[in-house]
C-alpha cells in the first residue's frame, strides 16, 4: 500500500491572494476531503456534513468527551442555526446572537421533526447527535467563515483535546495523513479551549469550561431591554429608569441589582449626544415616583446597541419608523412602548406638570408591557443551573 499523501501546507500569512486559499478549501471540502482550519482558540478539522465518509475522518481525531456529540456541526449565523435546533430557546437565541461568531460551543436540543438534520446521511447524523442533542458553533476566524459562504451545505467539525492542538504543525502530525490541505495562520490567537455551554430549562450550564468565563456568559444571557426616543435625555431615560424600579419589585431586589439578577436594561436616542444628563423635570417627575435618574448620561442609538438588545421599546410611531429604517434586521424586537401605539408625549421644554403627565403615561405603558416579558423569576431555580428565564 503506497504511503498517504502529505496535506498541502498553505501559510496563509505569506499568500498574496487569499481568495486562492479560499477556492482551494472550498473544493477539497466539496469533493469530501478534510481540511484543518485555524480558530481564534485551537485548530480544527473540518469536512462537509453532506459526505458520509468524512465523518469516519473526523471522528478519529475528535477529543469530544462520553455523552457528548462526537462532532460540531459550524452555522453561518445565529439565524441559521434555528434550521438546525428549532427548539433554541430564548437564553439560548441571545447568547447566539451575543457570542458568535467566537469561541463558544453551543449543545442543543436536536429533537424537531422540522430540524435540517434530517436531510443529512446518516453516518454525519450519528456523528453530529448524540441523545437528541446537536453542538453548534461559528468560529471567531474568517477563513472557515469565508469558505462557507461559498459551499453548498454545512460543515462539520472536529475538535481535538479540548486546547491541547494550537498550531498547524500540531494537527498536521495529529492528522496529517487523512488531511488535503492545511491552513497555517500561525499560532491560535488564544490558545485556551472554547466554552462549551448546554441549554437546560430556560438556562444553561458549563458543560465544558474555556476562555470565555461562566460571569461573562451569565451576563451575556441576560434580557437586554432598551428604551429609544429622540435625544436620550427625557423620555427614553423616564422610561429606563422606572422600567428599573418596577422590575426590581418583582424580582425582590434593589433596582441596581437587576443586572445581577439577569435583566439589563438601557436607553438611548436617535438623535442624542454622548454624555449628556437627564433633564430636570425629567428627574424630578420620575423622582417623585420612586425612581433615580441622577447618574444618567445620554448616549446615541449604534448598531451594536441595537444588535444587542433583545426588546427595544420607542416612544414614538416615528421613532420606530427611523429605527427600523436604520436597522430593519431588527425588526422583530422593535415596538412601540405603547401596547395600543399611543404616542408618549414630548414633555420637552415644557413645565413640570408636563413632565409628570409625561411620566404617569410611561409608567402606565410600562405597565401594560411588563406582562408580556418573561422575567427572571424572584428565586433562583436550584444549583447547577443559571436561573435566567426566556425573553
């Protein structure tokens, strides 16, 4: 029997034309031919899903401990990740959309009749599923991101000991011998294992720890809600700031404790200038119902603000109109604050009785609302589980 074929070593550093490298890929990937790619944590070897045999390729080198999925099925976004495991939950849909691409791992449920999975063969199926669960990822890297773009079908992963393959010299002698091509990017940026996480009840828990801490994720899973009106100084901080006390109530806690408890909540404006402060009327007419406005500081509306908020309330019909003319991607998380579209009035320049008009109208809204936001509930779930509800 002839000796195997080394892989072909590209050091995409020195490569003047990256969309060569990127062709290359993607055909040996087509044509069923395994791949190692560089990830901002390790490398990895990857194949596409639609090829039964590169499972058996991959499953040999996976460092995927018992009861897990052997092999990572790679998505293109947060998006398409629901043709895959239509059950994500809500905690699981933020931390998609707040994490990746980046180095976290996602185990999910895979038990719907609707999911893609069952369009593939079954020898990738037994390798990406494991007791009704399916781990999914992006990685943080552009090559594999690049070469998906341009395949037809998904890509399946596999990763060896968790952080133990950092560099392309480690998985060419780990896997050298089945490999067409590796892509050297030099050391992995971090060198640490991602953190693989598992979705459980309306939380999740560390199921393997990495880079990204068990703080962080918890912060990241948490419900982000975000107020917007014009200049981010009356309305939309009224609105912030009330919303903050009424939640606090029923979580039984201080209102700069919410965060802790898995409700961030924020506001912003369409037109506002950064570091401005809540107008007075605004802070004496939310004052005068319990709340504190005095360290506010007004910040614009950026699309990384809106990217990450997972309920965004206006003040105004235009108000949501201008947002989503902005950024219409978000428009299932845009409303009006008002259930039945009233405008908020614009207490601007007007006397205080304006403003306590203004407020007594937000908080009736808010109200309204409340209900329709599944909040953390009052007592944490039990130990083992991050106790942050759906949203």
């Amino acid at each position: 029997m002839p000796p195997p074929v080394p892989p072909l070593l590209i050091d995409v550093r020195r490569t003047e034309d990256a969309r060569d490298i990127v062709h290359r890929a993607v055909q040996a990937l087509a044509e069923g031919r395994p791949v190692a790619f560089p990830t901002e944590t390790d490398y990895v070897v990857a194949a596409s899903a639609r090829v039964a045999a590169a499972a058996d390729v991959l499953l040999a080198i996976s460092g995927a401990e018992a009861g897990e999925p052997r092999l990572t099925l790679v998505v293109k976004s947060a998006e398409e990740a629901l043709d895959w495991a239509p059950r994500i939950t809500p905690v699981g849909r933020r931390l998609a959309r707040r994490c990746w691409p980046g180095p976290v791992a996602m185990i999910v449920p895979d038990d719907h009749p609707e999911s893609l999975i069952t369009r593939l063969p079954a020898a990738t199926r037994a390798a990406l599923v494991a007791g009704g669960r399916l781990r999914l990822r992006i990685p943080g890297h552009p090559l594999l991101a690049d070469c998906m773009r341009m395949l037809a079908g998904p890509v399946m992963i596999a990763e060896p000991a968790s952080g133990s393959v950092v560099t392309a010299e480690q998985i060419r002698a780990l896997a050298g011998g089945t490999l067409a091509i590796v892509l050297d990017d030099g050391p992995a940026r971090y060198a640490q294992p991602a953190s693989t996480i598992e979705l459980v009840g309306a939380g999740f828990r560390i199921v393997r720890p990495g880079i990204v801490s068990e703080e962080t994720l918890r912060r990241l899973s948490s419900l982000m809600v975000m107020f917007v009106c014009t200049g981010n100084t009356c309305r939309s901080p009224m609105a912030e700031a009330l919303f903050r006390k009424v939640v606090a109530e029923r979580l039984g806690c201080g209102p700069e404790e919410i965060d802790q408890r898995g409700v961030v909540v924020t506001s912003a404006g369409l037109a506002a200038w950064a570091g401005g402060p809540a107008s007075s009327g605004a802070l004496e007419a939310v004052g005068e119902l319990g709340a504190d406005l005095r360290g506010h500081s007004s910040q614009p509306l950026t699309e990384s603000l809106v990217r990450q908020a997972d309920v965004i309330l206006t003040m105004t019909a235009s108000h949501r109109a201008a947002l989503l003319g902005q950024f219409p991607e978000a428009g299932d998380r845009v409303a009006m604050l008002s259930p039945d579209r009233r405008d908020v009035i614009d207490p601007i320049g007007g006397s205080l009785d304006t403003y306590r008009s203004c407020a007594r109208q937000i908080r009736e809204h808010l109200a309204a609302r409340i209900a329709t936001l599944d909040l953390p509930p009052a007592v944490p779930s039990g130990p083992g589980e991050i106790p942050f509800s759906n949203g």
